[in-house]
C-alpha cells in the first residue's frame, strides 16, 4: 500500500476506521474522492481495499506516511475526543493550511477542538438528530438534499467552485458572466472570504477573487462552470 499512497494527491485522510469512519470513507469513494485510512489496530484494516496506513495517527511519522503532505483534508474520526484533540494537534502542526474535520463525542469538547486547528468539528449523535427532524418537518426537501449530497441516483449534484485571483469571471456581474447560459449550472449561494453566504444572489452580485460559488448541475454542466471559473 505505501507505493500507491506514496503517488497519491488531493487524498483525503480518515482517521480511525470505526464505524463513523467507515461510513466518512463510503461517503467520500462514492463521490470520486481517494481516501487513505488510518488506524491503530491491525485487524481492524484487515481486509481494507482502500490505501491504509496501521498506526497511531497522533504521530507524525504516522501521518506522514499517509501522505499528510500532499492530502487535501484530514478527517479524525477516532474513538474519543481527547485521540481527535491529539491528531488535529499533530494534523494543523504538519500541515498549517490543510483542512481538517473532526468528530466531537461531547458539545463541550467542539471549542477545543477548534482551538487545536480543526476547521470543523461534526457531533454526529446532534447531525443525526437533526437530520431526523428535518424528515419529519419537511420530509420532501430533506430526501431531495439527501438525493442530491449522498445518494448519487439523480443526475443532478452540489458543488463548491473556487474563483481564483486570475479568474475571467472576476470583477464581472452574475448576469455579465452568463454563467447560467453558458454552462447550465446554477448558482445558488455566494460564498465571501469572511466566511458569509450570499444566498440566491441577484443578477447585479458582483464575482471577486476568493468566493466560492455553490452551485448545482449536472456533471458536465459543473465541470463547464469550473473551467469558466478558471
């Protein structure tokens, strides 16, 4: 496994191979991503197709071997918060710009592990039940979004597309860049630096360097709006 983890790129890391970590893993290799496991019990990983590494991922040599250094973001899904405290500690340490999720047991424990570098911290127990209420209270919407995010059957699908300083859409109006024209997707939100949306914005939303764009499509019709973004 070390020569093929050895030339991969854009990967993302999953810590931990319990059963959040197996469902992050599924999630992930459903939409195209590759993902490098990580764990410390070698029975656990036996049988595991995926890129693996067996070890503690709170070490660095660890993470290293993962590919830390080449990874797009590192999810630490371990057994407790205190083992996820540690390997986003280890994790920001190597990588100061890597995005890092991580999974919090305790609400108590999501401000800390923020403070060690985690650039989002997901209480899976509060996700679940949050996304039973919504089947409840809007069952319709909630399996549409489900469809579109996780289930992969309808042709349409979300996506995040980055404008970059030298980008031609820069400095041009949504109804000047004629996105919806000439790509067919359609942005649904503008994202700013701050971290602010820009939910269905209007024509005149100017486009700058750095916002993101949320948008849905078709596969062609993104891949179309991410080469007008670049």
């Amino acid at each position: 496994m070390q020569f093929r983890i050895d030339r991969m790129a854009g990967h993302v890391i999953v810590c931990g191979w319990g059963r959040v970590g197996q469902a992050v893993g599924a999630h992930l290799i459903g939409n195209g991503h590759e993902v490098v496991v990580v764990d410390i019990d070698p029975e656990r990983l036996d049988g595991v197709s995926l890129p693996h590494v067996v070890g503690d991922a709170n070490e660095d040599d660890c993470l290293r071997q993962a590919g830390i250094e080449r990874a797009r973001a590192v999810v630490a899904a371990l057994a407790t918060d205190a083992e996820n405290l540690f390997a986003t500690l280890s994790a920001r340490a190597l990588c100061p710009d890597l995005f890092i999720i991580a999974r919090a047991r305790q609400m108590e424990s999501q401000s800390k592990l923020l403070q060690a570098g985690a650039d989002r911290v997901v209480n899976p127990q509060h996700i679940g039940g949050a996304r039973m209420a919504a089947f409840a209270a809007q069952p319709n919407v909630a399996e549409f979004l489900d469809v579109v995010m996780h289930d992969g059957s309808l042709e349409f699908r979300l996506e995040e597309v980055v404008i970059p300083p030298s980008s031609p859409l820069a400095g041009k109006s949504l109804r000047d860049s004629h996105l919806r024209d000439s790509t067919g997707a359609l942005v649904l939100a503008v994202r700013a630096p701050d971290g602010t949306f820009t939910t269905n914005p209007v024509p005149e939303t100017v486009l700058q360097p750095g916002q993101v764009l949320i948008a849905i499509g078709t596969n062609d019709q993104l891949s179309a709006l991410v080469a007008a973004a670049r």
